[in-house]
C-alpha cells in the first residue's frame, strides 16, 4: 500500500524516510539494461541500499553542481508559472512510501496529477520541444512517480529561464493509461533489484571483520 507522507523535502525527516529505498529519481539506473545483468552503476547502488538498510541511515553525498543549484533556485519560478498557466492548484510532493520503493514528486494536482519539474539549458529545453515528448534521461523516473502515486496523469515541466517569456516553459502530459506495459517492466526489475540488495546484504554481514 502507498502511503503518502506531507513532508519537507530535503528536509531531515524526507532524507531518513529514503533511506533504504529504491527511489525513483534512480529508476532508470535500475532500468538500465533491461532484460540484462545490471550494470555497475545499479551494483553500486544496490550497495548503498543495502548499507542503509543495515545502519537505518541515509548515505550523504557531498556532490554538487552549477545544475542542481539552478534546479533549487529555479522551481519555485517553474512551479508559479505552470500553475498560472493551467490554473491548476499545486501542492507538496511530499514522500511517497511503496515498502521497498519511495518517491518525491515534485508536486501534487489537485486530486488526481502530479508534476516533475526539470530546470535545464537552452539546448535541452529546445530538444525537448522539438522532440514532443519528455526527456529521456527522465523517462523511468516520470513513469515510476506516475506508477507508485497512482494518479491520473504526470506533467513533465521543463523550464528553462533563458528562453523567451512565453517560451520558456514546456508542459509534456503523460496519462497512466498509456504506460501499463512500462509498470510491468518496472515491477519485473525492481524484483530483480531487491534479491540484488538481499545479497548484497548478506555479504556484506557475513563477511569476517578481519582476514589475515
């Protein structure tokens, strides 16, 4: 059962409920090769998983970049103009707790939408309007929070400030409906990816403290 928790995000409180967890912002690491091993970068999570599952505590990550602070500093402006433009109401995206899973949407519509808002340079904001569609670095994770919120439609916001005004911001709806074979994919791999944390778990345990 999805529970949705109204929390701070980035805040204490959001950061200890991802711990352990599969979020969605990292699905499409896991997606990565479907049908196939996993790679490393999903070996190397399921790592980082499996050590928060043991010591009940969120990793931290000192990585930061000029693309992140802009995303920070730029959803809020985003957020305004997607909601004056569709006269929409947005709310907190909150924590989305699936067991195994957890997802942060960026914000919730009304009773039956939610959004992910990307803040990007011009050139990926021009490809994403020339291609009609979401950014496919985001495809998993779009589909993932429109799966594990289950609300009707996800729109993909992307925003870029350098744009003309009436440019600058790019909507791309997704309906639930039309991502039913995609959820199948997503449960066939995040099974797969839990028996890859369970093992990891288990060496990681049973390993001897000293080999000499």
């Amino acid at each position: 059962m999805n529970k949705f928790i109204d929390v701070e995000q980035n805040s204490d409180e959001w950061f200890s409920l991802r711990a352990g967890k599969l979020t969605s912002s990292n699905m499409g690491v896991v997606m990565a090769n479907y049908n196939k091993s996993f790679g490393v970068p999903a070996k190397k999570y399921a790592v980082n998983i499996a050590i928060e599952q043991i010591t009940k505590n969120k990793i931290g990550s000192d990585y930061y970049n000029i693309h992140m602070q802009r995303g920070i500093e730029q959803e809020p402006i985003a957020r305004l103009l997607y909601e004056q433009n569709t006269f929409e109401n947005v709310t907190n995206g909150g924590f989305f707790d699936c067991g195994f899973f957890g997802c942060s949407p960026d914000g919730l519509v009304n009773k039956d939408g939610v959004i992910e808002i990307k803040s990007v340079i011009p050139i990926t904001h021009y490809d994403n309007i020339k291609r009609g569609n979401i950014d496919p670095a985001y495809k998993w994770q779009c589909i993932a929070n429109l799966k594990y919120t289950d609300r009707d439609y996800l729109d993909f916001i992307s925003y870029c400030s350098d744009f003309p005004p009436n440019k600058n911001l790019y909507v791309y709806r997704m309906f639930k409906d039309n991502y039913k074979d995609e959820f199948d994919m997503i449960d066939n791999r995040v099974e797969e990816f839990k028996k890859l944390v369970i093992e990891t778990k288990e060496i990681i345990i049973n390993s001897d403290y000293y080999k000499l």
